[in-house]
C-alpha cells in the first residue's frame, strides 16, 4: 500500500481548513444590517435638524406684528408662542416629532398706526391675522421641505461619499417629514388656544385678563372694546393737538417724568412713544423701577439705552445699590445720588436715592426720619450749588417726604412713590410735582377693586429761565381697562 508524501499532505489540509473558515471571515468582514440602518437614520435626523436651525425659518407679519416661524424637533410636538420679554405660551395643538415655534418679533408701527388711523379696520382683523398665518405655515412647509432635504442629503454625501447613499438620505428625510405633517394634520386640536399654559411673566396672565376660554369665545366683546380704545387714544391726540390754554414753541424744554414703573416691561414702549410724540428733550425717572433690585432684573433696564434721550435717574425704595452700579454703566443714564448735580438737555439737575431699602427685611428701615435727613442733606447740596454761580432747575428725590425738604431751595422738585400724582406749592415757594405709576404698579395693579393707572407727565420748560410753563399728565386706564386721558395745567406765577 503507497503512502502519501507528507508534504502535499499538510498543503491539502490548510486549503481544506482555509476553505472552512472563508465563509466566517466573510460573515465578520461583511457589516451588521441594523448597524448600517442606525447609521443612517442618524446621517437622515441629524442632516434634517442642522437643515431646519439655518434655515428653517420663515419671517411673516401676522397682523400689526412682525413674527419668525420656525419648525423644530420635539416628542411631544405642539405649538410655542414666544412673546419676549413677556414669556412663553404653549399649546397643545398636535401631536407629532415636530414642534412649530413662533417669536412675536415686533409691533410694525405702520401697520398700527392704519389701525390708530382707521379704527373701523378693526372688523377685519380677525380673518386678516388668520389669513396670514395660513400663508407663514405654507411659506414654512415649502421651505422647512427644502431645509431638510438638503440638510440631510448634503450630510449624507459628506459621510457617505457616495451620490446613490446621499439621495437615499435626502428621500428618508422627505419621508420623515411627510409622515410628520400627516400625524400633525390627524391630530391637529384647534381649540388648544383654549387652554394654553403660559411661563414667564405671562404665567399670571389668567388671574389678570381671565380665562382663555372666556376670551375666545367672547371675542366680538373683545373686539367692540379694543376699537373704543383705538377710538379714545385717536381723539386723545386730536385733542391735545389742539388745547389752547398753552402752546409751546419749538424751542421748549420738554421733560417726560416717569415714576415707579415697578418692572412692567409694557412702559418702555409708553414711553418711547411719548418720546416721539412730544419730541422730549430729556427723561427723568424718579425712582422704583425695579420690584426687588436683584441681579436677575438688571436686564430688565436695557430699554433705557434705546430711547434715544438723555436718561436721569434716582435709587427708589425697590432699587438696590446693584441696580444704580448697573445703571451707572449705561452711556445715556445720569444717575444721581448725595446730592450730585448735572445739566442734562439744557436743564440742571440734583438728585438723591432713597435711603431705605424695603425688599431687604434683613434691614431695619429709618422710616420717615431717614427720609427727613436724606431730604436735608439735598437741600444742603442745592444751597451750595446756588453759592457756585451754578443754580439747580429741578431736584429729584424719591420720597415726597424727602423732597419737601428742598423747599425754598430749588423751584421744581420731582418725587413719586405714592402711586399718585397730584402737585403743590411748598410753603417757601418751590412747587412739588409727585407722579404716579408708570408701570401701573406693576404686579400691584391688581390688588384693589379697580387696577392701577399708567401714569406720566410731560413738563414743558422755558429754554431760558428753565422754570416750569405747564404739564400735561397722561393717564391710561390700568389693566384691562380702555380709557385714556391728557389734562394739560398752567404753572401759577
């Protein structure tokens, strides 16, 4: 029997062994299905998300306001309606992977001053808004299209390098966001306005203007009262165009006095619209502009430096040391404090903060007495101004308690504090002018029967003597209230 050469041998069992493990190597070689489709759908969602954040918005008037639409992912879906710096609302208007976003921009003041002009436009603003919302989602839908298309096919050529993947990527993507739109339009609930739940300063929003419900229902009722309003403010300007007890010439000072705006951010475009209407030279504010004077409200004081005119400002009891630093830092503000005086708009001021700080129950209040001797120490300031050659116009304190300390040294001291306005001659001559809320007293607006007024005033000044010629105080009626007034007075001499 012939024996097999031991060489040739070996040789045919490694090809035999080669041949058994091929089949593994190919299996190992060859990558897993399911980690392939992972790969994708993450190519697919992340291409479609960087596409809707660049571009993926769509900029839409919507009414009197300029608005941004935008789509972006969620799980639970819904709509958020952004109303800065007011809050959030949200609704739950449908459920799908994709969120509708809306940032209330701006008030277009063309578009609300046709409103202003003709108030009977007011009919159809209701299909107006609608009819423009309608054609921001389709300018959306066909963009947010694009935006995901491209965002995930471009992503997918990137990793993939190859045509076919990268278009596969692009049709996933415009699966995605067909199956979207499908579930969004099954499950769309138009009566989510109903029930929205409101962050931010809007949280409070139900216990003041009443329920959602009440305001969709009823929005003919609604509707009558924001056109009598429109109606009032209309005639407000007609009127105060043409009152004849006192006209000033072009070259009158003009001083908007502002006082206690208690963090309610609707008086900043009050004021800037008084700015404009009267053409003010200079603001004063005398005080409580803030509610608690933390850090965390400093932002609220940004406004200040938009107004476009010079800005004077004194510490109120609600206005901490930090708020006045703050402040300090602003290129329009000129702070006043321990009597320090400044000409700002061709007038001369001095000023002091409020000695006491009340929202700090850690800290014993001096009450009355620290208001007295603060009131002291600013007429001292104004007497010493006086024997500089360099006379005071108008001093401003926050307290009245303070201010009436200055009379006989001054001839206008400006306060506030009390919520109220209302005007007086001191015994040795100096006239003092208290305002009232500006901000309505902000949260407090709510907390008698009827909500506080938003109260201002504008001083007209003579350009060379800077002695008070008249005022007018502007009342608006407070939340939720439709009326508007400006009584114009006449300085006694």
């Amino acid at each position: 029997m012939s024996r097999v050469p031991a060489a040739p041998l070996r040789r045919r069992n490694r090809r035999t062994e080669d041949r058994r493990r091929l089949p593994f190597l190919a299996l190992t070689a060859r990558p897993r299905p399911w980690l392939r489709a992972l790969g994708l759908v993450t190519v697919v969602l992340t291409g479609a998300w960087l596409g809707l954040l660049v571009v993926g918005n769509v900029r839409t008037p919507v009414g009197p306001m300029d608005t941004t639409m935008a789509l972006r992912p969620s799980l639970s879906g819904g709509t958020k309606i952004n109303v800065s710096p007011l809050g959030a609302l949200t609704l739950d208007s449908h459920v799908a992977p994709l969120r509708l976003d809306v940032d209330v921009d701006q008030l277009d003041p063309v578009r609300a001053q046709a409103l202003v002009d003709h108030p009977e436009r007011l009919a159809g603003l209701q299909q107006e808004v609608t009819d423009d919302i309608e054609h921001g989602t389709l300018d959306l839908a066909l963009r947010s299209t694009v935006a995901v298309v491209t965002g995930a096919t471009v992503l997918g050529l990137a990793v993939y390098r190859r045509p076919r993947r990268a278009l596969a990527a692009g049709g996933l993507a415009l699966a995605l966001l067909a199956a979207s739109g499908i579930s969004a339009y099954a499950t769309w609930n138009p009566r989510s306005v109903l029930e929205p739940r409101f962050s931010g300063l809007l949280s409070s929003a139900p216990s003041v203007v009443g329920n959602a419900r009440s305001i969709v229902t009823e929005f003919d009722v609604y509707q009558k009262e924001l056109a009598r309003l429109v109606t009032n403010v209309t005639k407000l300007y007609d009127v105060a165009s043409t009152l004849p007890a006192y006209q000033p010439d072009p070259s009158t000072i003009r001083v908007l006095h502002v006082s206690d705006i208690h963090l309610n951010p609707a008086s900043w475009k009050i004021i800037e619209s008084l700015v404009t209407q009267y053409k003010v030279s200079v603001i004063v504010d005398s005080g409580d502009t803030m509610d608690h004077g933390t850090a965390a409200e400093n932002g609220f004081l940004d406004p200040i430096e938009d107004l476009g005119v010079p800005y004077v400002w004194v510490r109120g009891n609600h206005d901490s040391q930090a708020t006045q630093r703050y402040l300090e830092h602003m290129k329009n503000v000129h702070v006043l404090d321990d009597g320090r005086a400044a000409t700002v708009g061709g007038v001369r001021f001095a000023g002091t903060g409020d000695p006491q700080f009340t929202p700090d129950r850690s800290q014993p209040t001096g009450g009355d007495a620290a208001e007295r001797l603060a009131g002291a120490r600013l007429a001292s300031a104004l007497r010493d101004q006086r024997a500089k050659g360099t006379p005071v116009d108008i001093a401003v304190a926050h307290e009245p308690v303070a201010a009436q300390e200055t009379d006989g040294t001054v001839p206008l001291v400006l306060c506030g504090h009390l919520h109220t306005e209302g005007s007086k001659i001191l015994p040795l001559g100096t006239r003092l002018r208290r305002e009232g809320s500006t901000g309505g007293s902000g949260l407090r607006a709510v907390e008698g029967q009827y909500p506080a007024p938003i109260e201002a005033s504008i001083l007209y000044l003579d350009r060379d003597t800077r002695r008070l010629q008249a005022w007018d105080e502007i009342g608006l009626g407070g939340l939720g209230r439709t009326t508007a007034e400006v009584s114009r007075h006449l300085a006694k001499k």
